[in-house]
C-alpha cells in the first residue's frame, strides 16, 4: 500500500531510485521541460545577435562599403531563425508550467476524492431514505413524493411520513411520480 502513488505523486517525488541526486534534481519532469526551454530561448536570441551583429559588421558590406543588399540576408535568415527558436522555447516553457499545475490539480482533486471516502467510512452521510420504504413518502415544501422520486433524490434533510400524515398536513401528492398508486396498493 505505501508504494502505491498517484501519477501526481510520482511526478512530484525528489528523486528517481537509484539516480544520483544531482541526476534525479536535473532530470526530474518538473524542471528538465523548463529549463530545456530557457534554454532554447537563450539560443535563440543568441540567434537574432548572430545576424544583427553579421548585418552591422563586415558581412553586411561589399567592398568595405555597407550595402543593404548584403544586410537584408543577415538580418532576415538571423531575425526569423532567431524569432522561431526564441517562440518555440517560449512554447516548452509555457507547456512545462500547464504540465505542473495540471499535476497539481491532480493531486487536490485526489486529496478531495480521498477526504470524501474519509467522510462518508465514517458514517456522516445521511442515507437517502429508510430501509423499509414501502408505506412511507418523503414529504417536500408544499407536496409529498415516492422515495425514489428525483424531485427529493439527494436532498439532505427529507422527512418520511405515511401518506395519511402528509395529507393530514395539507400535502398534495406529487404530479411527476404520483404516490397515489404507492398507497392504494398498500
């Protein structure tokens, strides 16, 4: 039971077996998509420097003199390489950080699903109606209804009286499952 996780805990957990702590610090899920994709981001504006720097120096000149035909090539092969890398490096972080909050959501939701089987072990759940429920009808705000009925299904708080009660009360029976039949077969 202890070395069952959930794919969030997995993903969180500091260190691979048996890798070294450097290693498992370096390549863990969280921080290699990351740091892969500041990296590639630095590249790329290394890039855009690499064709500026060719367009303004001596690549950029015909006969030691600056021509802008000679320029236009280093500043649209460096500019558009550069701006490529530098978006795509921009789109591994960006799915680098979803990658972490969607783990974790996962591991909130799993703390919630975990927490409600705690809740309702320990007996806080109101059953949804009696056990014996074949002379009872679950009395509403100005009507009364089968057990079964959806109108009351789910609802916290229902009170279970005999038909005879309800209508004692000024209860009218429910349109939609029409206890009436319940009563008569009785």
């Amino acid at each position: 039971m202890a070395d069952e996780q959930s794919p969030a805990q997995r993903a969180s957990s500091p260190g691979r077996r048996g890798a070294p702590a450097f290693v498992s610090a370096v390549l863990r899920p969280g921080r290699l998509g990351a740091r892969l994709g500041l990296a590639v981001v630095a590249l790329g504006l290394i890039i855009i420097g690499i064709g500026w720097n060719g367009a303004a120096g001596a690549g950029g000149q015909i006969n030691h003199v600056s021509d802008l035909r000679a320029q236009l090539p280093w500043l649209l092969s460096g500019g558009f390489l550069g701006l490529g890398v530098v978006v795509l490096g921009a789109a591994l972080v960006i799915t680098e950080s979803n990658r972490e909050n969607r783990l974790r959501l996962e591991q909130k939701l799993d703390e919630m699903v975990e927490a409600l089987e705690r809740t309702s072990a320990a007996g806080t759940v109101t059953p949804a109606a009696p056990v014996d429920a074949s002379r009872l009808v679950a009395v509403g705000a100005s009507s009364y209804h089968r057990p079964d009925c959806h109108l009351v299904d789910g609802r916290k708080e229902v009170e279970y009286l005999t038909p005879e009660e309800a209508s004692d009360r000024g209860l009218k029976p429910c349109r939609i499952c029409d206890p009436e039949p319940a009563r008569a077969g009785a």
